[in-house]
C-alpha cells in the first residue's frame, strides 16, 4: 500500500505540472498549453486569485503524492455561481495502471472540498476521444450533458459532464416509499380520477387545449387499446403509484409508423416517480418498437434525469404546444440491449454489489411477472447501474410462507431477524399488494 498524500502545490512544482499538462493535453487540445499551465499555477501561487478571470473567485492547484514522488494533479476552479470546475485533472502516465486509484483519489479530494465550500455542482469538461479519462469519470458519478464536434481541437469531440452536488435526498431511498409503473385499471374510480386531477394540475402551464374533454380522449383512446391498428389511435397508459396507493405519475403511450413510441402525456408530482417511469418505460415497451421519445416541458431536476439515465435531447420547440414555452423532444433507443430493469434502495444495492445479497423480492406486478430466470436485467440506484443475471425465480403466496423456505439474510443480511424483514416487506408492500403473489429473484453477478 502506497504512502497518499494530498497538498496544495508549491513553486518548485511548477516545471513538473507544466511538463505534465503539455505531454497529456496537446493530444485532445489545441492552443500552448505551457502558457495555460504558467497562467493557472501563478493564479494558485498568488493567493488562488485569477486576475484574468470573470467568473471564478478562486482556483487552487493540489498534488497527489503516492510514496512521496508527485503522481498526478487537480486544478480546481470555483465559480461565483456556486460551482466548482475541474481543469484539470491529470495522472502521470508512471501511474498510469493504477489510474483508477489515484484518480479516484483526486477526484474525491475534489468533491469534499467543493462540497465545504458550498458548491452545489462538479463540472469538467473531457475529450470523448480520451476513453480512458472520459469511462473514469462516467463510472464516478458524473452525468454526460451533451458533446460538441471541433471545440477545441478540429477532429475532437468534447464532452461537457457534471456532477450534483447538493441533492438534498436519495431519490431511490424517499423514507419507505415505493413506486411501481403499472397498467392503468380503468375500472379502478379511485385511480381514474387521481389521473385526471394529475393531468389537468400539472400540463395547463405547458400545453393549451388540455381540459376534461381531451383527459376523456385520452381515455377512450385506451378503452381502443386492443385493437392493433395504429391508424385508430389507440394508447397506453401506465401509471406510477406508491405503496399508498396514490398516483403519482401518468405516462400515454402512443405507437407511431415505423414503430417509433410516443409518451405523452409524461407527469409525475415528484421525482422519485418521473426517474421510475424513466427507468421502467424502457425494459416495458422495448418489444414494442425501436424507440421511445417524450414531448415534454422539463424542470432542471428532470433533466438531470434524463441524461443520468441515457436519454438524449433531440430537439427544442419554441412555441410549439404553447406560447413562450419551449417543449423539449428527448427520447432512448430500443432494442436487443434494452434490459428490464428494477430500481434499489441504495443499501440494497451495495449489499448486492458487495455479494452479500443475492435475493430480491418483489410482487406480482405484470412487468414483474415477465421476468425469467436466465434473462439479464439492470439494477439502478441513484446514477449507478449494475446488469445482474436472474439465476432463478421463484413464486410464494405470501411473504410468511416465503420466509419459511429462504434464508432472511440473503434478503436484507443489514437486518438482525426475520421479523424485521417481514415488517420491512409488509411495510413496503401492503397487504393488498402482497396478494398479487411473491416472487423471489435469486440474483448473480455475472463474471466479468
């Protein structure tokens, strides 16, 4: 185990830092990087105070040491609108095997500091053609929000990522809500007009013409919804409702020629539902159609969502469904690669990760219900994924006599009895929800 150290750079680092960031840059970026690296480090070297810059308040220099030699560096730059900017990072190709390492190291140290400072995003910039620098930081959390051709080198692709900062909760672990995307049942009254109140309360400031009347065609376009003709316009609806049985997001679903799938309406009264529907809707209707797009009028939180979870932006259309609003035109590609999926509590999935866990439990939902033992599904958390293999699926009729025949603690080994997982289950799933039957996903990681 090497000796880490982190500190702030000193003059003598000067020569070391200026040879690294020309040897390393000059491939992704044009420019002289030697009169960037000079401009940088006396900003750092004079207090952290760039008499250049507009927007930044301080950039500070840091330098990772593994055994005492300088392995890498951090150019950290803070923003007056309370973010910080990394530019850049950069591991000596010496260390270059243990990048992941050393970089992590770096970017962590990086986190924690803009973190004390009140910062409430991480962003860089990365050459899309540096896979190595570009998959790091992807698999540290950061969020791709779009890339531009020739930006700052002709043949080069730059990626723009991000990562939050000041998420006040973990979506996926909201207390001991749970969500599930399902079938609209129309001859549910409770659920119809919790829809309605839905659509009507959150579409009028984005789309003109939606009243009663177009939540009724709506509605008959779903009673149509066997026939298989898509020139009657029939649709889908799916709803997000919680383990209180409120509906808490409505998506239509309509297929298009060419087999194209359009969601809309796409609502949902907070995020924990909209990131179900987002995650869900995919694995669902992938054997449907070769794509998924969504017309829709987002908040910044939404988009977040949309690029962690690989949706793209296609278009912007000002004015198009009301004036002086500009709805958005995202959508995901379908196919062959299109997992199912289901989405964890955090906790539940480290313990899988960690191979402490290897039994999920679920109810007889319909999406549910698909799923096989051999198929691959993803697990998501937060902005983490992980493909898992369903080695064996299993079905009880109830969660009592489930216990009986599996072990509690490949269920949740952070629990100290069977009692407590019964009353986690329960309180997770209400008993009319239990009644749909249980279903016992035992779960592998497959080699890599």
């Amino acid at each position: 185990m090497k000796k880490v150290n982190i500190r702030l750079a000193v003059k003598d680092d000067f020569e070391w830092v200026s040879d690294l960031m020309n040897k390393t840059l000059n491939s992704f970026y044009g420019g002289n990087h030697l009169k960037h690296a000079k401009r940088i480090f006396d900003a750092h070297i004079s207090g952290g105070i760039d008499k250049m810059g507009f927007f930044s308040f301080e950039q500070k220099m840091f330098i990772l040491e593994l055994d005492g030699e300088r392995a890498g560096m951090l150019h950290l730059v803070g923003k007056r609108q309370s973010t910080y900017k990394i530019s850049p990072l950069i591991i000596d190709k010496k260390y270059r095997k243990s990048i992941h390492k050393a970089g992590s190291l770096l970017l962590k140290y990086a986190e924690c500091y803009a973190k004390k400072q009140k910062a409430r995003q991480l962003f860089c910039t990365v050459s899309v053609q540096n896979q190595i620098a570009y998959s790091f930081l992807k698999r540290n959390g950061f969020v791709d929000a779009g890339r531009s051709d020739n930006h700052y080198k002709i043949g080069i692709t730059e990626s723009m990522l991000y990562k939050p900062l000041d998420e006040k909760e973990n979506v996926f672990d909201n207390k001991d809500t749970s969500i599930s995307i399902v079938p609209l049942d129309e001859n549910n009254l409770k659920i119809m007009s919790q829809v309605r109140t839905l659509l009507l309360c959150n579409l009028k400031d984005s789309f003109d013409g939606v009243d009663n009347k177009w939540v009724d065609r709506l509605f008959n376009g779903y009673s149509r919804r066997k026939d298989s003709d898509i020139n009657t316009k029939y649709k889908l609806i799916f709803v997000a409702i919680d383990n209180k049985d409120n509906v808490v997001g409505v998506s239509g679903i309509t297929h298009k020629k060419g087999n194209p799938i359009k969601l809309m309406p796409f609502v949902a009264s907070n995020i924990l539902a909209f990131n179900a529907m987002l995650i869900d809707l995919p694995g669902q209707l992938s054997p449907f159609g070769h794509k998924l797009y969504v017309h829709i009028n987002p908040t910044a939180n939404q988009v977040v969502s949309f690029q962690k979870f690989g949706w793209t932006l296609n278009a912007l259309l000002p004015s198009a469904y009301r004036t002086s609003v500009i709805t958005q035109q995202w959508s995901i590609d379908l196919g062959v690669k299109t997992f199912k999926s289901l989405r964890l509590k955090h906790r539940f999935y480290e313990l899988i990760k960690l191979g402490k866990k290897n039994l999920e439990i679920r109810v007889g939902y319909t999406s549910i219900k698909k799923i096989q033992s051999g198929d691959y599904i993803n697990l998501f958390t937060e902005n983490k994924k992980l493909k898992v293999l369903i080695k064996e699926k299993r079905i009880y009729t109830s969660f009592a006599t489930m216990l009986k025949h599996e072990s509690w603690k490949q269920i949740a080994p952070d629990l100290s009895s069977e009692k407590e997982v019964l009353s986690l289950l329960q309180k997770i799933y209400p008993a009319e929800k239990e009644k749909l039957g249980v279903i016992v996903l035992e779960i592998e990681i497959p080699a890599v």
